[in-house]
C-alpha cells in the first residue's frame, strides 16, 4: 500500500508539474505517452506514469547484494545512454561513492 500511495502521489505531482511548466519543451511529446499508457489500464483516470509492477528485494545486511543493488542504479543513466560513466549523471549518489569512496554506504553503515 505504502508503494501504490507514493506512486500514485508522486505520479499526479509530476504530471501536474509538467503541465504548468510553460519551460518544458517535452510536455506535448511526454502527456501523450503517458495518456497512451492510462488508456490500456482501466485502473488509470487518465494517465500512467509509473509502470504497476515492482519487484522489491529485501537488503537485510548483505553488503554484497546492496553493492550489487548500488551498482545497477547507478549505471542506469549509463545504459540509457544519457551519460557515460555513472558519476556524470547530476542527481544520483554515484557522485560521491566513486569520487569518495563514501556515498549511500556511510548511510547504512
């Protein structure tokens, strides 16, 4: 419950910022997706923007899964192609953990 309530908001937060973002080139192109997708859902009023599945994974302690888990979100700008190495993309944690050493590790540590 706690994962469809933060999707739910955070996607109707979004798409509302889209909206009213007279700066967003992408807004026409974005909306469209989004309806397409609400429209092979019944569960949407109109739009989807989060995908309905998650497949969560416990990280009870196991420093090598969370390096694991660390890794494959850091390196998904990378594969996406919208930057080359992990550090470059301006808003994940990888910043800190390969210019560091330090980074989401010292947070659970």
């Amino acid at each position: 419950m706690v994962i469809k309530n933060t999707k739910s908001f955070t996607a109707m937060k979004l798409i509302d910022a889209i909206i009213n973002n007279p700066k967003e080139s992408r807004k026409g192109w974005m909306l469209d997706i989004f309806e397409k997708n609400g429209l092979l859902n019944k569960s949407n009023q109109r739009f989807q923007f989060w995908q309905h599945e998650n497949h969560p994974i416990l990280l009870d302690g196991d420093e090598t899964r969370f390096l694991q888990r660390l890794q494959y979100l850091h390196e998904n700008p990378v594969r996406a192609g919208f930057v080359s190495l992990p550090q470059e993309w301006k808003y994940s944690s990888a910043i800190d953990f390969y210019t560091t050493g330090k980074g989401l590790l010292d947070l659970v540590a």
